[in-house]
C-alpha cells in the first residue's frame, strides 16, 4: 500500500530547493530534517511512496509530487545518528499550485490529477 506524505522547502536562498532544480536533478537525497515530528514520520517512509512537494515562505504552496526510492538511513553528513534522510526521484508537477488554505479545504479528493 501507497503512502502519502507532505515534505516542505524553502524555494530559494543560500540553502532553497526548489521543486524545478529536483525536476533537473531528477532524484536527489532528502535531508536537514531534524524535527523530531518530522523525522518520526520519515522513518515510516518506504519505496513508492509519493510525497506532496511544498514551497515555503513566500509561494506556501505545494507545487509538485515526489517519489521515495529508499527506505530511510542515518544521513552521511551528519553525526548523530537519528538524523535521517531518504532518496526520492522527480514525479510530476501539480496542474496548478495548491496553497495550504484550498488544501485544507479539500476532502477527500485528489490534488495533482
């Protein structure tokens, strides 16, 4: 079974991401998550699973879908161990971008198809 998950990032700046550059990448390692939130549910990531790309600060809106490619592991750059990362790849861009409030909104309906 699919999950689904929300993963958000700073567009632009010294350390911005931007759902286009993933686009170009085509598959990069998602990492510098240390929210200890965040890093619970990225522990129950798996292979397959798609992910809602969000854009924070200013846009604060989700703009695309990813896939995860690995299941989570300790992230190479860091020392302390529970700081994890996993490997996803490029999907597909949203028709049109969502922003959190129309998300909100949204029951039991699908964004992005």
């Amino acid at each position: 079974m699919v999950n689904y998950w929300l993963a958000k990032q700073e567009p632009s700046g010294p350390r911005g991401y931007p759902f286009e550059q993933l686009k170009k990448d085509k598959t990069t390692v998602w990492d510098g998550v240390h929210n200890n939130l965040a890093l619970k549910h990225m522990k129950e990531m798996k292979p397959g699973d798609l992910v809602l790309f969000y854009h924070t600060g200013t846009e604060r809106q989700a703009v695309g879908i990813m896939q995860v490619t690995s299941k989570p592991y300790s992230n190479p750059k860091e020392d302390v161990e529970r700081f994890i990362v996993v490997d996803v790849k490029y999907k597909k861009p949203l028709k049109r971008p969502v922003t959190l409030d129309e998300m909100k909104k949204i029951k039991n309906s699908k964004i992005g198809n």
